[in-house]
C-alpha cells in the first residue's frame, strides 16, 4: 500500500500494474496476503490506536465548535470496545470465503477439440471512496485482494491520520508477500478524486461508500461505472389481510431496529380497508417507540378515530415531499393507497430502488407485488432491513446496489469479479463452419473449478511462474 | 411502436411506462408478439422494399457525389438475395432461444420458512443507437421484447424511409398483443440523442453499435451504463513451438475472412525464434491475399532475407502509430517479442481487449498466456474471428462488450437481464437474529425455473390479472 505524493494519474496506472501482477496469483498467495495483513494489524494495535486518538482529539475539538456530530466522532473511535477485534476477524472471515476467481462457471463444446470457458476473474482497479469509519478500509483491503482486484481508497479526512497508520502497516505486511505493494493505493487529500475520476483508462469500477450527495456528485462527474445506490427510500405495503401481530412486528423492525441503515422503512402504503383495523395498532406501537408519522388525510383521519386522544396528538399530516424523501430517523411517512395497483405505481415512482415489501396473507397478490416491483430486493412478509449482505449468507458486502446492470443489492465478493471467455483450440478456424460447411456442436458440458488455474508441472514452469509474477518486470501494461 | 414527434422525456417516460407492463407479461404473450411481428413484415415486405427504394435511390445519389461509400449503399438495400428473408428467420429464431427472465438462478434457506431467491429480470429501458443497416431494427426489437425490455431505437439517417416504414408495421402489429406499442420507440432525428442521454432516471442501459467515434462520444456524453466497444484491436502472439501450418490458417482467416469486423486480427506478434521458420510461410500466405504487412525491424530484416525479391518488396516498415490503430482493412502490424511476458504486456497495453490468441504446442505458455491477458475473450490456437454470439452458442448477440462489468464478449439475450433478490418470509424480522439469539442457517436451496412467473389460480386472480395488464391504468411508475 503507497500513502502517497504521487499525481492521480501516477497512483491509478501503479494500480494498474499491480492488478495484472495480482490478477495471476494463486488463491493460497492471495489469502497468504490477507494472513499478514491480519498479523500486522494485531501486532500494530497500539499504533494504529495512539493514530486513532490523534483523529479523535481534532474530531472532539470539531465536535466541541460544532462542526462535527457526535454520531461522526463515535464512527471514528476504534478503541471502542471489540471495534478492533471485529475489524481483524473481519479479514479472517473474509479469506475463508470461497476464491470467486478461476471459476468455470459455462462450458460449451464448441467442435471436436473446441472448447469455450467462461471463467471469473477480477475486475481489475477499484476506487472506492468512502466516509468517516477507519475500520473499513482493513474491510475493504481484504474483499479487494480476495477477489484480485486492485484498489485506490479513498477515506474521509477526519480519519487521516488512523488511514496513515493503518496503511502502512498493510503495506509492511504486503512486502513480505507475493502481492505486489502498488494493488493498494491509499489517497488522502480530497482534491485528487475530480482526477482520479477522468482515469477511466486505469480504473475500471468506482464504489461510492456514503451519503447521497457523495454518491450522485460521482456518478455525475466520471465516464467510470459506479456500483452503489445514492438512497434508500424503501416502503412497505400493508393489506387487510395481513395478521395484524406479523404486520406491527415487522414495521416495527423496519423503522426502528436502525433507522439510520439505507434498509430502513421510510413510507409505509396502506390499503384503505386496513386504516381503522391494523394501522392504529401499529401506529401504537411506532408512537411508543417515539417515531413521528406524517399521514396523509385519510390515515390521518382513520388514526385520529381510532387512537387515544393523546396517541392522536402525536399525529402530523404530510405534504407531498415526504413522499420521495429519506429520513434516516424516526420518521415515518403513511399513505393511503386503494389498490394493489396504485401501491405498485407508487412504489416504482417514488421508492429508491432498494428494497420494498408486501404484507399480505394473499400468495396471489405477494406474487404480483414481486413481480411487478422494479427494485433491487423485494420482500413478503418480512422487515426490508434483511437487505445486508452477511444476512444474505455473502459473508460480508462491499455495499447496497441499486443498479440495473452487474450487481444488484447487496454486492458480496462476486459483485467484485466479472468474466473472460476462452477458447482451447487445435488449429480451427471461423471459415470452416457455416458457409465453410462444418457445423457447430455446442454441447453445454459440464463445468468445474480451478479450469482458469495456472499450475506450473515441472522446474522450468516454475521457474517461469516466478519469473512472471516477480515484482518487478512482471506482466504489466495498462 | 411510435414513430414519434414527442420530445426526448416523453419518449423516454412512455418507454419506462411501458417497460413496466411488459416485465409482467408472461413468456407466451411476449413470444406471441413476436409471432405477430413475423408476420406482419412478412406480409408488409413490399410496403417496406418500397421505401427502402427511396433511402436507395437517395443513398446512390449519394454515393454518385461522393458523400457516401458504396458499401454503405450495399449495408442498406434490404431487397438483397435472401436480405429480408434472413431478418424475418432471425425474429423466430429469437422467439424460440429459452427465456432469459423469471429464472431462479440461487436459492437460499436464510431460516426455517424464510427463502432468499435471485431471480432474474428485465433490465428496464434500452437505448440502441445504430448505424445504417435497417434490419437491426428487426433484430434489435426481437431481442428487447424476448428479454422483457423495452427500447428506444435510433437509427441512420440513411435509412430513414425504411426504418419508418418497419417502425409503422411493428407498431400495427404490436397493438394486437399484449405487448404495449410504447414498449418500442423509434427516434429518427439526430439532434434528440444529446437529450436522451441524460435521463439516465429512465433509460438503463445504452448500446451503441457503430464506429469508434460514436462509442466515445456516447461514453463520455452519459451517466447512463453503455455496454459496448470503441475498438477491435486485436492481437495474436506467434510462439515458436507452433506448427506452421496450423499457424498459416489460423493467422490468414483471423486477417483475412472479414477484415471489417471488430473480430478480424490487427497486430501479429512473433517470438525471435518464429522469425525465420514459421513467419516467412505466414507473410507468404498472407501477401497472396493481399494483405500489405508492417513490419519491425527484426521481422522486416527476417522476412526481407527469407522471402523471394518479389515478396520481399511488399513490405512495409511500421511505425509506432500502428500498434494502436484498428485498420479494419487487408493491413497487418508485425511485431518482433522475446518472451511471454513481452507479448503479454505488449497485449496488456496495445489491444483493446477484445480478443487476443496465442498460437503454440505448449499447454504451459498457454495457460500463462490466458490467465495473464485481460481481455474480453482470449484464446488458444484458434482465429481471433471466433469472437461472436451465433459461433458460442448465443443464438444471436447485442454486440459484442469490452466492460469491465455486468456483461463481456458477445452479448446474449443474458446480457439484456439483470436480477431481482426476493424473500418470502413469514414475518421474521432483523432483530430476531444475531443478537436477537436466533442463528441464520443459510442453506443453499436447489434452483429451478418459473419461480418468478405469477399465474393466476382462480377467475378472481384472472380478472386482477387482466386489469393489471390493461394499457391504461396499469402498472405505471418511473
């Protein structure tokens, strides 16, 4: 890892040829990597943390002049109890995963002795631009190395100082290792990213970690792609027909359990012949946990009948704006829609993209609701906060996608490879077939791992292995 | 289809509109559109050779002042042998590939009753802008509406009369379908494109099929996705070890058999120990084609004391210009390498990973060689020209991509579908696990087909399903 003076461009075509020199490493050299990185880190807790405190100090001063939240300063501690502990078992957790490279994941004969593979491999160079937490970028190291991909990191600059400490520490470790120290490349001074963003020459995917604004302002200003969502606007859709404990459990978890995740409820759509049966139980239930609810006039009007006067004067009617607004707080929005169909319209009208549910006893209209909601996740009878990568079985995630190309929701290591078609031959040519009067075979066979592996048999092969993966004079090129 | 006045929002809102409609469409009524599309260009084929007369009659005009190639006067004349014939085969041959979307591709048991499915889908709008030949239009519409999408089309201004006359039977035949008309929109003027590519709120996904040019104006223009290729610079690394006459066939077909297309060979890279064996019998062959080779100095000296005065008068020395240049014409770039590791960093830097081979007997070099390249499709002693949708299987392609994610190589149906993640729960919620006490149990499922189609069971579900589908007041939203 470089902690770095050099320019933009400097940083982004060192990446480059580290990724080529990555791209070929064997699984056991690239885990070999993420073990040092962990011993590192354990073994430089101290520094790391005498860093970390330096950071806190500006940020509590910030925090004192008002220029820093609380929640921010609390983000940035990493002697908070466990914090360290969860980041370096995070490594671990992430090297154990199954290798999502080298996999054969088709296999089709083309002819005799003609055979396409389409076998996963890195994406190649990463930039990845986040906030505030230092711990993510031990987090996203790992993920990166794990799937051979080069990366640029990019942290907040109320972080600088624990970034530098960290840094350094990986690359020590790296150097003791076959990946090559140039495949992470730490940014620190925010006005190189307007740069780093023109470099699409080098950098092959940008993954905004952060807010709205951080997020459109990059998808806004590169020609790169970008993975990631700018917001997460999710809505439930409760029926008269759903069991009105699942229905108050479930909205319930969705607003409160972490309001401030992007899986959190924002606007709950309610079927008119629910307003005065099984909304006022769960407005009962969100007031005493202390959400506001903005209700349009008819939900407002069912509430006002149906709760206890001092319930009723917590109520607060909503304007329009609420509709497409992330709260990221104890606010709910509650409309009333009339129809199955109207739910669905709003929804792809004014939900992010996420992730939305159905509440409902009836298998047909879940069904309908599934299909026809154009978002990342979609759910029946569940809280949307299940949208999260570990909880998804992915071990862990780079973030939430709300893309329509590549990866969608939750992006776990696989979202981080892509493939390459290959072709074993023996001499045949495109003229041949068709109109050259041979006709193609293709037979789907079966495929298996390890088809895009590179095992060298003998001295001489070994000898070119290490010859190609030295450090230096290596496979390069941009 | 709307052959259409409105301006660049409308079109693309009408586009969304409809996309949702025919995303719930099931696999028979999108087929049945198809069917209808056959047959009315079937019976409309001298309504449209008509006005493809005129665009010919305008293009030889052309063509006599020199505005316009002759070649492109051939690309647009739809009353060529078998020409219309071929389109109309190709609409059915896209009807009967298997449906890409409502596929369960990964099944997981998150907890007892809680399944996680990925599903796949439409990717929403497409945007297709294109050049001259007017039966992509055909084509294009059969894949969209196979894959679920709907697209907004922009053709040659050359082929306007055609494009128009097509635009009007697919729109006549789509309005006794299920299929909504605003699901294929044909834009005819140019000066709409700029408009276009900035609602990237409703279109998903841009494809441009043409030149360089159009590609990169397109690609720096656009916060949309474009999945495409600005260039087809392809290589071939020539080992030693290769039997010569393997390496004559397979090196004149990838330069010889379509010098125009993006699949066609550019660069030939020689080892030192080629020059003087294999080379010579290559550049024979190929100067009997006519191909004009461009020579490095160690190859032209090889070649300029193996080859007859004849031959050896043919040769041109290179320049540096021409390592990074598509000629798309019988010209041949001949580069002199000592090792792997120079071709492959030569390929690294030079092609623009599309398509690169290598020819030789040593499985070793081989697997060195695919593992290291980072291209698109990389092969093993066969032609570069191998590189296309109908030769691996695909049925037929989009195009072919050179993107670093979602879809690379030839573009299939696949390339036109993204996915869904569903959970069917039955009221659990986040909080109940990790420190909630309940476990996640992650199991994976077996997958199937069908999860994601919603068929109705009773006269009450056929009737909401009739209403859902209705042209107006249907599924709607952006």
């Amino acid at each position: 890892m470089s902690l770095t003076n050099a320019t933009p461009l400097e940083v982004a075509q060192a990446a480059r040829s580290g990724s080529r020199k990555l791209a070929v490493l064997s699984t056991e050299e690239r885990n070999a990597a993420l073990t040092a990185i962990h011993r590192a880190l354990s073994e430089g807790k101290d520094e790391v943390l005498a860093a970390n405190a330096k950071d806190l100090k500006a940020a509590n001063n910030a925090a004192e002049g008002g220029e820093l939240s609380q929640s921010l300063v609390k983000r940035l501690d990493l002697g908070k109890k466990g914090k360290y502990e969860d980041m370096l078992q995070g490594i671990l957790d992430v090297r154990d995963l199954e290798d999502p490279i080298n996999k054969t994941t088709a296999r089709t004969l083309l002819d005799d002795n003609l055979v396409l593979s389409r076998i996963t491999c890195p994406i190649g160079v990463l930039l990845i631009i986040f906030e505030a937490r230092p711990e993510v970028i031990a987090n996203i190291s790992a993920l990166a190395l794990k799937s051979g991909n080069a990366a640029i990191l990019k942290g907040g600059k109320e972080s600088n100082h624990s970034f530098a400490a960290i840094a350094s520490i990986i690359s020590r470790a790296l150097s003791t290792t076959a990946v090559p120290s140039d495949c992470l490349q730490l940014v620190q001074t925010h006005d190189v990213i307007a740069d780093l963003l023109k470099l699409d020459t080098y950098i092959d995917l940008c993954i905004p970690r952060g807010g709205n604004k951080l997020v459109r302002m990059v998808k806004d200003s590169t020609a790169i792609p970008v993975l990631g969502h700018a917001d997460g606007i999710c809505c439930t859709y409760l029926r008269g027909d759903a069991p009105t404990p699942m229905a108050v459990k479930v909205i319930v978890d969705a607003k409160v359990s972490y309001p401030a995740g992007c899986n959190a409820l924002e606007q709950l759509l309610v079927d008119t012949d629910a307003l005065s049966t099984i909304l006022p139980l769960v407005a009962k239930a969100l007031l005493q946990k202390g959400v506001s609810l903005r209700c349009d006039a008819p939900s407002l009007s069912a509430l006002q009948q149906t709760l206890d006067p001092h319930s009723a004067a917590l109520l607060q009617p909503s304007t329009e704006a609420d509709y497409d607004f992330e709260f990221l707080d104890l606010i709910l929005a509650i409309k009333t829609v009339n129809s199955l169909e109207e739910a669905i319209t709003h929804i792809n009208t004014h939900s992010s993209h996420h992730t939305d549910a159905i509440l409902t006893s009836s298998p047909f209209h879940a069904q309908a609701f599934l299909s026809a909601i154009d978002s990342s996740s979609v759910y029946w009878n569940t809280s949307t906060r299940m949208a999260d990568g570990q909880r998804y079985g992915f071990g862990t995630e780079v973030g939430i996608s709300t893309n329509k190309i590549h990866s969608r929701g939750p992006v776990g290591l696989e979202g981080l490879t892509i493939y390459k078609w290959v072709i074993r031959g023996e001499g045949q040519v495109s003229a041949e077939y068709g109109a050259g009067g041979r006709a193609w075979k293709h037979e789907r066979l079966p495929v298996g791992d390890g088809d895009g592996e590179w095992v060298a048999q003998n001295e001489e092969e070994r000898e070119l292995l290490r010859r190609f993966r030295a450090e230096k004079g290596g496979v390069n090129g941009a």
